[in-house]
C-alpha cells in the first residue's frame, strides 16, 4: 500500500505497533510500558501543536519522563486542546481500604473526568487503569460502575484486559480469584456530555449471608484453544468449549452435583458434568440441537471408537436429562434440585447481523446462521433492555429450583453493534445483584484467532478476544 493510499490519521504509528493494540487483552509487565503504549496509540503530532495528555494518579514523575522521551507536554490543568487523558487508578485497593473509601475515590475520579471532559478534542480519548474490588471483606466491580458513571458523559468505546500474576494476601469467605486482572477502558469525547451529573451507584455492596465454602483460589483469567469441532457440533453457530466448564464445574460442585445448563445447545456443559462424575440437566429449544445433546450424552456410556474414556462404574449410574422446552417453564419440567448452574446466553441478537465476518465463514460453509427463526427465542429480540429482562426472568426461574448458597456461573461478553458498546456483562451482573452475591469474574482469553485492522489509522476498535465468565451465589 503507498503512501498516498494509506494516511495513518490517528496516531503515529505504524501497522506493527498499531495492530499490537488491537487485541483486547494483553500481558501487563509494568507501568511504564502500560503508560508508554498508550500515550503513543491515542496521541498525534498535528505539526503545529504539542500533543497535550492529562495524567491523574501516583505516577506523575514516571509520566513526565515518558512525555518527554515522546514529545508530549503534560497540563495539570483544565485547557483546550487535550488530546489524551489518563486516570490511574491501579493502587486504588492499596491496603485493607473501607467500602466508604473506595466509593469516595470513584467519585473523585468522576469529578476529574467532570472537570477535563470539554477540554479533550473532538473524538479523542480518556482511559482509566482499574481493577474491580476483592479483599477479605467484599467483592465490588468497582471498575465497571465507574466506567458506567463516565459512559452518561463521555461515549464508552472499548476496553482491554490487563493480565498480571498476584498472590492474594486475604483469604476471602466466599469464592475468590487470584487478582491477575485489571480494566483498561476507553472512553471517546463525541459532542458534549451532561457534566452536572452525580454519581450514580450502579451497584451496591451484597450484605447477603452466604456460606463460607473455603473453596481453591482460581486463576482469573485462562487462555483456552478449543478442541476442532466435529461436523455435527459446527451445525451450533455459538458453541463453548467443554474445556472452559470443567473449570467451574471442578471449582463449585461435588461428584454427584446436579449440574444445568437452562440453554443446553449442543450439550457442552452435560458432556462435561457426566465426564467429571456430576449429574447432568438442562432445557434446549430448538429440537436438533437438544437431540445433538442427548446424542452427546448416550455416546459417553457407549464411547464409539473409543473415542471418550472408559468411565468408571459410578459415572455410569449418573443420570442426565435434556428436555427441549422453553427454558421460560423450566421450574415447571420437574427436574431434581440443582447444585449449580453454568450456561452462555445468546450475546443479544447479534448473530442476526449482516455482513460478520464469522456470518459470512459459516454462509461459505452453507452451515446456519443463528440459533433458529423462533420466536420464543432470545436471539431474536432486537430490543437490549428487552433482552435483558427476560435473560434475568429465566435465571430467576431456574434458581428457584436450586438450593439456597449454590453458584451460577453465565458466560457472557460485552457487544459493540453498529458503532455502540452495549455494556452487556456489566448490566446483566448489575440486575442479577439485586437478588444475588456478586462474586469475583473470569476471563476466558482466546488467543488462537487471527486479528482484524478494524477502523486502522481512523478510529481504534479492538477485536474483542475475551469473555466474560460472571460469578454468583445464591443467599442462604
């Protein structure tokens, strides 16, 4: 491509530096290079001008250093022309911190994005560094009801998961993580914002009582490359990997659990509850892929070609049912009493989408599109906040079927659709806070997909290459 072909308008960068940030989630080694990379993606030189940043946190000598190796010029104060702003908020669980603290230290950072947000030029950006909350007392997102509170002022464009290995110094009561994640959101200026809005908490802190299971810390965030699948699985257009449900499986459930999946699909988390000695249930709509279910199951007991391990005699007494129903009725199907729920909900209707790029692999495929034209099915509502009420209306469905302190665990990401981030993992979490704990999120990364130059040298959009794996438990 030539030079009058291609002008890089964003940045200064080129192609190799540019699609390194492309990827939505990365491996954190330190604050500079976290400082550096940024500052070099969302800031160019206009010939005339300095590129001005705004940098909010403990770091500001570092921050100095690195403007001054990249041509960058720091204010401290609010004035035109800002091209990039950073809020540092990493350090924000520093010490065994009060929920009152933290909640002033989220208003405070509110205030500044307040107070610089008109300065930032037209469609430039504001990131913030932060991790959500989890010590010895609580979980709170933290991270996303600050990016909430931004995004009624400043449009929310994207975010990127940092990836750094700690050790816990407190144990929690409930089930924990070991806090080897924190956020990078970016947020664009477009328009003026409403900047004399309050705070708003999205989220409150759970005092419900739960019991105290001293359950293995669990890593948060694990790379995992599925198994290819076979011709039958591939008829599924949004299939999970057995490999990732085991994790939880292993983490919340006792050989002999009752595990359900009220979207079984093609039976992923029952192949995977009857391979680790659990019981296995669930409710699947559409027809063909509760029969692929069903199938997947038989063949566990009857291995063709040995293709699945012999399973020992207790597994063989393991009893599973995938009934293909509405999972709307499913307090009404008589299942036994669940242990713990793990499932992945259509992500909106987003595989009704034209022109997606995997839409358009699997048309060449002649393989189907979505889950089905039927119209109970929620990946057919086009309406969001429609979509949501239902999702959480089936889940509150199947709890009442569960026993009192059992997990669920939904497997979600957020959605960009037609230039929009729909903050689908956090409103889900925040609905289902109202009658549940909110625990500690995973990440499933994926790290075997090739990247896309989305928006290169006009805009930034990431390929998203994570999902959410949200984490609650039911109040005794």
């Amino acid at each position: 491509m030539s030079k009058q072909e291609f002008e890089n308008r964003f940045n200064d960068l080129g192609s190799k530096e540019y699609l390194k940030f492309q990827k939505s989630w990365f491996y954190f080694s330190d604050k500079e290079n976290l400082f550096r990379e940024n500052i070099r993606f969302f800031t160019k030189y206009d010939g005339y001008n300095p590129k001005k940043i705004v940098y909010i946190g403990k770091d500001t000598d570092l921050v100095k250093k690195i403007c001054q190796e990249e041509n960058c010029v720091m204010v401290d104060t609010p004035e035109a022309g800002i091209q990039f702003i950073m809020i540092d908020l990493l350090d924000i669980i520093e010490g065994n911190v009060s929920f009152d603290v933290i909640q002033n230290r989220l208003k405070n950072a509110f205030k500044h994005v307040q107070d610089y947000a008109k300065h930032i030029q037209d469609r430039r950006f504001l990131s913030v560094f932060i991790p959500n909350i989890e010590n010895d007392k609580f979980f709170f997102p933290a991270a996303w009801d600050l990016a909430l509170n931004i995004a009624r002022i400043l449009e929310l464009k994207d975010e990127r998961i940092g990836c750094i290995k700690q050790e816990i110094s407190n144990k929690c009561k409930h089930f924990n993580t070991d806090r080897s994640t924190f956020y990078c959101f970016y947020f664009r200026k477009k328009g003026d914002g409403n900047l004399a809005l309050e705070y708003k908490e999205h989220y409150r802190k759970n005092d419900f009582i739960c019991s105290p299971i001293d359950h293995t810390t669990m890593h948060q965030w694990n790379i995992i490359k599925p198994k290819p699948r076979s011709k039958t699985l591939l008829l599924h257009p949004a299939k999970y990997p057995e490999e990732l449900i085991e994790l939880f499986i292993k983490q919340f459930t006792s050989e002999g659990d009752a595990v359900l999946d009220p979207m079984s699909g093609t039976g992923s988390t029952q192949v995977a509850s009857l391979m680790l000695e659990r019981r296995a249930y669930g409710t699947e709509l559409i027809e063909m892929f509760a029969e692929i279910a069903r199938n997947r199951c038989n063949a566990i007991y009857e291995p063709p070609q040995l293709e699945i391990p012999c399973l020992s005699d207790k597994t063989k007494k393991l009893d599973f049912k995938i009934v293909c129903a509405d999972a709307r009725n499913i307090d009404q199907i008589g299942f036994p009493e669940i242990d713990y729920l793990v499932t992945s909900p259509p992500y909106w209707d987003m595989l009704n989408m034209k022109g997606a790029e995997n839409q358009m692999n699997r048309k060449k495929k002649g393989l189907q599109l979505n889950y089905s034209d039927n119209s109970k099915d929620l990946g057919n509502i086009s309406e969001y906040n429609m979509f949501i009420d239902e999702l959480v209306e089936i889940y509150s469905k199947a709890i009442s079927i569960m026993k009192r302190g059992a997990y669920l665990t939904v497997i979600v990401k957020n959605i960009k659709k037609s230039g929009v981030n729909y903050p689908f993992a956090w409103d889900l979490s925040r609905k289902m806070g109202k009658s549940l704990m909110i625990l500690p999120e995973v990440f499933w990364l994926q790290d075997d997909l090739s990247i896309a130059p989305y928006g290169y040298g006009n805009t930034w959009v990431s390929n998203t290459f994570h999902q959410y794996c949200l984490n609650f438990q039911i109040p005794l």
